[in-house]
C-alpha cells in the first residue's frame, strides 16, 4: 500500500508541475452577436442584373509578370456580353494557389456576366514560415490592374474575392489600392491567425469529445514561438486595414464551418467599418456549407447566385436590405489573444529541454559501452537488478511521451475530419493516462531499489554517472509529458 500511495503522490506532483508550468486554456463566451434577419439569401433592391447561367463562357491562360517572377493566371468571361462588365480578382487561401482554382466560382459568375481573374499565387516568396500579407496584397494587384484593362471589362466596377487566408490580403489591398472598388470576404478569419487557430483548435477538440484536460495545450502549443524562428505572420493583424476600408463589403459564411469565427468576425468587421464610417456592409450565411462555401461537394446553393448580384447591382446593392441573412450562425466562445508559455517551453528551449532530456537517455548507456570497453572489466560497473530499472525506467518515460503524440495525432485526424469517436478519444485519453502512471511507477521503483541496494563496492564510479544521465533524462521526459497533459491534476 505505501508504494501504491508513493506512486500516486509522484503522478500528482507531476500532474500539478505540468498545470502550474504553462498558461492555462479559458476561452470565454462571445458576447456580441448577429442576427440573420432572413433564412431567404437573395441580395435585395430593384436594380436589374443577369443571372447566373445567361452567357456562354470561356477562359483564357497568360502569364503575369511580377517583376523578374511570372506567375500562371486563367481569365473565365462571358460570350457576348458586352461592354463595361464588371471584375473580379480571386485571392487563395492557405493550401491552394494554382490558376485552375476556383474554377466552379469563375464559370457561374462569368455565365452572369463577370471577368473573372484567378493568378496563382507567387510562391518563391510564401513558405509555412514565412509570408507577408501586405507584398502579396502588392503582387496580386499586379494581376488585378491586368484585369481592369481587359477589353471588355469596367475599371470602376472591378473589385477582390479573398477567401481565408486571402481575406488578409484582400483586406489590406482594398485599404491600400484606390482602384479597388468592392472587397467579398470569403469565410474570413478576421482576428489574427495565431487567434484564429486557437479558436479552431479549441472547436475540433470539443467536437471530437475530446477531455477538457487536452484543451490546456492549446495555448501552449499554438501561443509559443515556433523552434527555428519564423511565423511572425502569426500576429498579423488586420483591423488598422478593415478600419480604412471605404469600398463596398461582402462577407460569406457557411454555417458549418468550425475553423472560424463566423460571428464574431462579423461583429469585428462592422466595427471596423464603422471606424471608416463605412455602411456598406452585406453579410450571408448559408446553411450546411464548410469552408470553402460547399455542401456535398456542391458550391452552396444561392452563393454564386448572390455573389453575382451583389457585385453586378453595386452601387445599390452595397446597402440592400437585408444586412445579415441565410442561416442562423452559432459561435459559442470568442477567438482572443493567446497567452504565450513561460521561456522554458517556448521558442528554440523547446527544442533545447527535448533534445537535452533525450540525449541524456542516450549518453548513459554510451558511457557504459566506453567505460566497459576502457576499462577491460569483466565484473559489471553497475549491479544488474539496477540497470534494468534504469533501462525500464528510460524506456517507459519515452514510452509516455510517445503514446502522448500517437494519441494527438488520432485525435487531430478525427478532429479534422469532423470526426466523433468516444472510444478511441476518451478511451485513447485513459490509455495515455494510464501510460504515464506506469512510467512513474517504474521510476519510483527505480529510485527504491537504489536506495536499497547493498553492492555499493561493485557500483563503480561510472555505473553511478550513468545512474545520474539516465534518471535525469527519464525525470525531465516525464515533466515534459506531463506539461502536455499526461498526468493528471486537480489544480
């Protein structure tokens, strides 16, 4: 029973190191919020426009020079449409950027009688740690001013789609650039993307069932510097540019998507319009669509139809009633600043405290090797009983650490998929929890056995360094597990 009642103290204690050593995870609920006025999306006013499905389409292929980089872009237009028609300049999120995308928007908003631009994306100068919103916003107008010389198309009726990620850029071009003359915002993150991720975050896990105790590394993983440097973009903020925007505004929403704000960055958005003292604002939201505005693969039924009008119908239809219709949007916590780890856990000393504890666990036995081999002995430098626990002691930390990331990254593949299984999440958890137990219990009857343990004339010199590294290395992968929510805690 001692023992039982030791290794229990041991897991606590270890429990509440990892709940006091990071910041903690309270999101608190949205306040603000919008409500649609209609389930009905259509765009109102009596000004006339051509529908989805009037005109015939085409597409041309070219390249736009960026200046020493040339990009790929594809032109959809209508057949026969006539002159003064409006533009559109669509604008990737993150994970899409080639000249083909969008091709199901482009082709129903060009049969109703829109230009409609898609560059790909410049490349050389985006990576997953670096990018910069504001030269992007510069290299796509490169495509947009090639769009409003087109033959065929109205320079005073040409305007940005920005979807996601490419709502930032849209969001600065629109600010920045007067030939801009209406902005849609497509699914938008609004708040800044280290907030926007948490948000997210935090919405896949409680989707997926999974147990509050996991929530806590949201923002220890997510509020840190990443290992290496990189990401400023993380902080990016995008108010000072929503608040200068002056055109025409569309933001669309479907109401099944759970990676963002979908109310609260309605709420920021007509805030900060308002700082312009800027009304014209459109908001929809359509019902079961996911972030790229599909249901069942399909474009959300009324979106290009909506999309279409709105642009076509401007100026008019900038402050048609209703504002905020489609479906009801739910939101339930609000994106916020994310608390950032304490200097041990964040940046590079991430890498610095893993990488040390692992090599402390690799540096014992090589000691053993060298010394056995140095010293030509046939008796062993450490009593046998000792270095089993040692080993089991090493290997059963590593263990609870490794079962730790095998059961994150099955819940990040159902939490992506929009997936719910209490088995494997809740089970999974209990599974890990028990793992950490264990490897405390093998420590703890490590730790005993030493103290016990007679043969001090046998234990040599180097059998104890070797004790050491390995007991160090195995504590400090323990306290790193237990930082990410392997152990449990009551505080």
């Amino acid at each position: 029973m001692r023992r039982w009642l030791a290794v229990l103290g041991l897991v606590l204690i270890l429990g509440t190191i990892g709940s006091l050593a990071g910041p903690r995870w309270h999101p608190e609920l949205i306040q603000d919020q919008v409500e649609s006025q209609t389930r009905e999306t259509i765009i109102g006013s009596d000004v006339r426009t051509d529908p989805v499905g009037t005109y015939a389409t085409a597409s041309e292929d070219f390249e736009v020079d960026l200046g020493g980089v040339s990009v790929p872009a594809r032109l959809t237009y209508p057949v026969d449409a006539g002159p003064d028609r409006p533009g559109i300049l669509m604008m990737h999120g993150a994970g899409t950027g080639r000249a083909t995308s969008f091709a199901d928007q482009a082709r129903e908003l060009a049969s109703a009688g829109l230009y409609v631009l898609v560059p790909a994306k410049r490349m050389d100068t985006y990576t997953v740690r670096n990018r910069n919103y504001v030269q992007m916003a510069a290299d796509y107008m490169v495509s947009f001013d090639v769009l409003a010389d087109w033959p065929g198309v109205d320079s005073g009726r040409t305007g940005i789609y920005g979807e996601s990620e490419g709502a930032y850029i849209a969001t600065v071009a629109g600010a920045a650039y007067d030939q801009v003359d209406f902005v849609v915002l497509v699914s938008a993150p609004v708040v800044q993307p280290r907030q926007q991720a948490a948000f997210a975050a935090d919405v896949y896990l409680r989707n997926t069932g999974a147990p509050g105790a996991l929530l806590r590394a949201i923002p220890r993983a997510v509020g840190m510097n990443i290992p290496g440097g990189g990401f400023e973009y993380a902080d990016f903020d995008a108010s000072p540019y929503q608040q200068r925007l002056d055109v025409p505004v569309l933001m669309v929403y479907g109401t099944d998507d759970a990676s963002m704000p979908v109310v609260q960055g309605a709420v920021v958005m007509r805030d900060d319009l308002a700082v312009a003292g800027n009304d014209e604002f459109t908001v929809r939201y359509y019902d079961g669509a996911n972030h790229g505005i599909r249901s069942n693969g399909d474009l959300a039924p009324g979106f290009t139809r909506d999309l279409a009008r709105w642009t076509q119908g401007l100026p008019q239809t900038a402050s048609a009633v209703p504002q905020v219709a489609g479906a009801e949007p739910e939101q339930r916590y609000a994106a916020a600043p994310v608390a950032s780890p304490r200097w041990y856990a964040d940046g590079d000393w991430v890498m610095y405290t893993l990488l040390g504890s692992l090599g402390l666990l690799v540096l014992g036995p090589a000691l053993w090797a060298g010394a056995r081999i140095a010293q030509r002995a046939r008796e062993p430098i450490m009593p046998a009983s000792l270095a089993r626990y040692a080993a089991a002691t090493a290997l059963a930390a590593l263990a609870a650490l490794v079962m730790f990331v095998a059961y994150l990254t099955q819940v990040a593949q159902y939490a992506l998929n929009y997936l719910r299984n209490d088995l494997v999440v809740v089970g999974g958890y209990f599974l890990v929890l028990g793992t950490g137990v264990l490897a405390a219990g093998v420590l703890y009857a490590s730790l005993e056995r030493t103290h016990r343990a007679r043969a001090v004339g046998v234990w040599r010199g180097p059998g104890r360094l070797v004790w050491w590294l390995v007991h160090l290395g195995a504590v400090s992968l323990l306290i790193i597990a237990a930082y990410w929510g392997v152990f449990p805690s009551f505080v």
